[in-house]
C-alpha cells in the first residue's frame, strides 16, 4: 500500500510540475499579479484535488512542488509572495512541507 501511495504522489508532482512549466508567462503574471489572485489559484487547485480525492498529505506535497517552482523561477510580486520566498528560502525540506500544508489550510 505505501508503494501506491508513493507511486500516486510522485504522478501528481510530475502533473504539477508539467502544468507549472507549460503555463504561460501571461497566465503566471495573472496569478502572481498579486495575493488574493494567487491565494484564488491555489484554492481552485485544492478544490480540485478535493474533488480527485487526494488526502491532505497528498495536496501538501502538490503545493510543495508549487512552492519549489515558485522559487526556482519565479520573482516575487508583491510583500506577501516576498515573504513567503523568504520563509522558503530559510527553511528546510520538513519546514517548507509543513508551510505547504498552511497554504493548503489557508486556501481551503
């Protein structure tokens, strides 16, 4: 059963992944535009794994993903998104989990 899970989580970072990297630079500079438009993005997102059946783990780790992105490619856009960067900059991998599961909280 762990190995499923694994194998699931890994097909849903490899989609977040894909998604985030074909996305437009128009779409992207629409979400990041500012906070409420990336807060909307990530819950429809959640929403949308809510309705896949994805457990709370599972989206943690998507949004992780989206944070890792994030700071590999993106520049933050406004004092929200900035201090997020920071905090991800300045945590580890356990730290930027638990911060990918109250982002998942804060949009739910």
């Amino acid at each position: 059963m762990e190995h499923n899970t694994n194998t699931n989580d890994s097909k849903v970072g490899s989609k977040v992944e894909g998604k985030l990297s074909n996305m437009s630079e128009d779409k992207k500079e629409d979400i990041l535009e500012n906070f409420e438009s990336f807060k909307s993005y990530l819950g429809d997102k959640v929403d949308k794994a809510d309705k896949l059946g994805l457990n709370e783990e599972q989206k943690a780790k998507a949004a992780q993903k989206v944070g890792d992105y994030l700071a590999k490619h993106e520049e933050p856009k406004n004092r929200e998104e900035k201090l997020l960067y920071e905090l991800w900059k300045a945590g580890n991998k356990e730290e930027q989990h638990m911060l990918s599961h109250m982002l998942v909280k804060l949009v739910s």
